[in-house]
C-alpha cells in the first residue's frame, strides 16, 4: 500500500495537475479512488460515511448557532 501512494505522489508531482479549488480536489482524489477501489462493498461504505458527516455538519451548526444565541461563547 505504500508504494501505491508513493507511486501516486510521484504522478500528482510529474503531471502537474493543478488543484485551485477543493472541489476540484476532491473530484480528483475520487477518481484516484475508484481507479484504485473498484469494490462496491468500499463504495457502499464511503457514501455510508459521507451520509454520517453531512449528518454530523448539520448537528454541529444546531449546536453552534443554539450556543451563539444563548452566548455561550462570550463576545464572538
């Protein structure tokens, strides 16, 4: 595994491919993903995982703003 993402940094270095955004970022690192992962059992996993981060984003900004409103933070 570690000579995969030896050869892979060595790639990203010599093809100069530009990431201005992180957008853009993660399209390409997906592409890496599924060119490496062609699985459906690490597929299935990873939007299993991307469905509990936006869950644990919108908990968190809940939180957040509730905390803000009752000035839990002091003078933000």
């Amino acid at each position: 595994m570690h000579t995969v993402i030896f050869l892979f940094s060595i790639l990203v270095l010599f093809e100069n491919n530009n990431t201005n955004n992180l957008n853009q970022y993660n399209k390409f690192y997906q592409t890496y993903l599924n060119e490496i992962y062609k699985e459906l059992e690490y597929r299935e996993k990873v939007e299993i995982a991307k469905e509990y981060i936006e869950a644990f984003k919108g908990a968190i900004k809940s939180v957040i703003l509730w905390n803000m409103m009752r000035g839990s933070f002091g003078d933000i």
